[in-house]
C-alpha cells in the first residue's frame, strides 16, 4: 500500500542545518481531514520505524508527514555538538519549523516513545493549530520510566540480569554478552515479532552507525537511562494541554502503565487505549488495529476542528 501513495522528500533549513521531511499524500483527499506528523523516537531512532503509519494517508484521506529529527536519519548529524544542544527546546522550535515550512496552520501529531514525550511538550506550550494529539508508548517522566524499566528487569532470568548488571558496572556495555542480554529485554518489551521488522532494524542501524543523540540524552539502551533526560518530567505542567489528546501503550510495554499514569490522570478529558499482547511498538506487532484506533480519533477531531470554523 505505502508504495502505491504519493510521497515526497525535501530538505528543510533548521538554523545551519537541514532537517530531512517525508510527505505521504493520499490517492484521494477528504477535504475535511488535517495533516498528521508523526514524530519518532530514541531520541535518534529516525523515522523508519514508525514509516507504516504513512498509510493512514490513504486510510484517513489526510497528508502523513514523518521527519527526521536532527541529528540522525537523513538530517544533520552533529556529532561533536555539546550535550547541553541537545535539549527537547530544540526538538520544539525543529517541530514549528518544519510545520511553517510546509505551510500547515492546523495539524494532528502522533509522538512514539520520545515522539510522545516531545509532542507533549509541543502541547504544553498550547500551539493554536494543534488539532489533537496522540502519545504512543510514551513516559510522562523519566524518572517513572527508569522504575518501571527495574520492575521489567527483575522478571529477566537471573543469569540475563547479572550479565546486564555486571558490564554496566564494569562499563562495558558494547560486550556481546551484554548485548545479547539487551534483545532478551527487547524481544519481551520493545518489540515481539520475529525476526525483527525491517523498519526498526534499519532505526536501530543508523542509530548505531550515528548514536549522538541516543547517547548523550538518553543513554546506552532503554532501560540504562544515564543521559541528559534522566531528570526530564513533563508531570507538573500536563493540566495545561489544551488539545484533545490519546494515550495508547502496550499490554507488555516497556512504558509500564505507571508511567503514562499522569497523562491519564492530568490531561483534561484524555481517552486512553491499551493494546493486548503488545509491547512497546505496537503501531509494528498490530498495525492494523493500531492504525484503526488512531484513524477513529483523527477523524473524530477533524470533524471538531470544522465545525468550529
């Protein structure tokens, strides 16, 4: 279906640099549906992996745009930028500048993991075009998220969590031992089909070849949070989300249900999906019923947005 929809790609100047944008346009267009981003994950996983959300194109009769963040993917790699660059300020201004590029006034977003956290934080700040947003798999702190990374460790088979320990305190975590002990957490909580979908192999690839980003704000992988969001909440100024928004996870999720709690609980009149035998890229392992939810509640807000015009 992807192949078959119109797509285009174009370099868009953010300051210095270049920030790399997929246009994804519907064989035919419902004139009342808004365009989606769709923001990635990592930070620094590029778009690849969520790249078959682009069929909700054709789905939803609306315009999908994925971008890569910069700093990996087809953008600007900066790779001796300082750590203090890398704040999810910057990610915010990238966002808006990528959006007035292409002209869009009104707008749904859709965040995966970091997407979701950088598109709350895009929410917060209450952008008047801001249809509605989707977090997806996302923490609304990192403080939960590192709790709840401890829960899902301790269910690893002893030996898996003593070789994890044991190269983390020796700092050794490019070993093969500890690598290998990290895809028995991932097969479990970030992604269950097998093998591995292409999509997120070639994320994961480009994050190796260029872990920048990944590594200064996150960390070495996903449950060994060291970077510079270990300290990252958005808790205390989630009441001020304005926009109509949808908290989706996953049955084994690696973002627990203790740390999209506060979005359920402080986003006014927020829905919430939980997809069963699902983990952390759900829109990958049920994409189809994934990308069902998601179009209900596009269509649902395209249709609150028109009649208030």
């Amino acid at each position: 279906m992807l192949t078959t929809m119109p797509r285009t790609t174009r370099l868009v100047p953010f300051g210095e640099h270049r920030t790399w944008v997929q246009i994804t346009t519907p064989e035919t267009a419902r004139p009342a549906a808004l365009p989606l981003f769709v923001l990635h994950g990592g930070p620094g996983m590029a778009h690849n992996y969520v790249a078959n959300i682009a069929a909700l194109a054709d789905e939803t009769g609306r315009t999908v745009i994925h971008y890569d963040q910069l700093g990996c993917g087809h953008s600007t790699h900066l790779p001796d930028a300082p750590a203090d660059f890398w704040t999810p300020q910057l990610f915010v201004d990238e966002f808006h500048t990528v959006r007035e590029a292409l002209g869009i006034e009104r707008y749904h977003v859709l965040g995966q993991s970091w997407g979701g956290m950088l598109g709350a934080e895009i929410a917060v700040r209450r952008p008047p075009g801001l249809a509605s947003l989707a977090i997806c798999n996302s923490p609304a702190s990192m403080q939960l998220w590192v709790e709840g990374a401890a829960e899902l460790r301790a269910q690893l088979p002893p030996q898996t969590q003593a070789a994890l320990e044991r190269h983390e305190t020796a700092g050794t975590v490019t070993d093969p031992e500890y690598l290998a002990a990290t895809m028995e957490f991932y097969e479990r909580h970030v992604c269950r089909v097998t093998p591995m979908p292409q999509d997120f192999v070639d994320s994961e690839a480009q994050m190796v070849a260029e872990p920048t980003v990944y590594h200064t704000m996150n960390g070495p992988n996903e449950f060994h949070v060291i970077g510079t969001l270990r300290n990252w909440t958005i808790v205390d100024r989630l009441p001020a989300i304005a926009a109509p928004t949808l908290v989706l996870a996953g049955e084994f999720d690696e973002a627990t249900p203790a740390t999209w709690a506060p979005f359920v609980e402080l986003v006014p009149g927020v829905r919430s999906h939980v997809f069963p035998d699902t983990s952390h890229c759900t829109h990958l392992e049920k994409p189809e019923e994934f990308r069902a939810v998601v179009a209900e509640f596009l269509h649902q807000h395209d249709l609150a947005v028109a009649a208030r015009v």
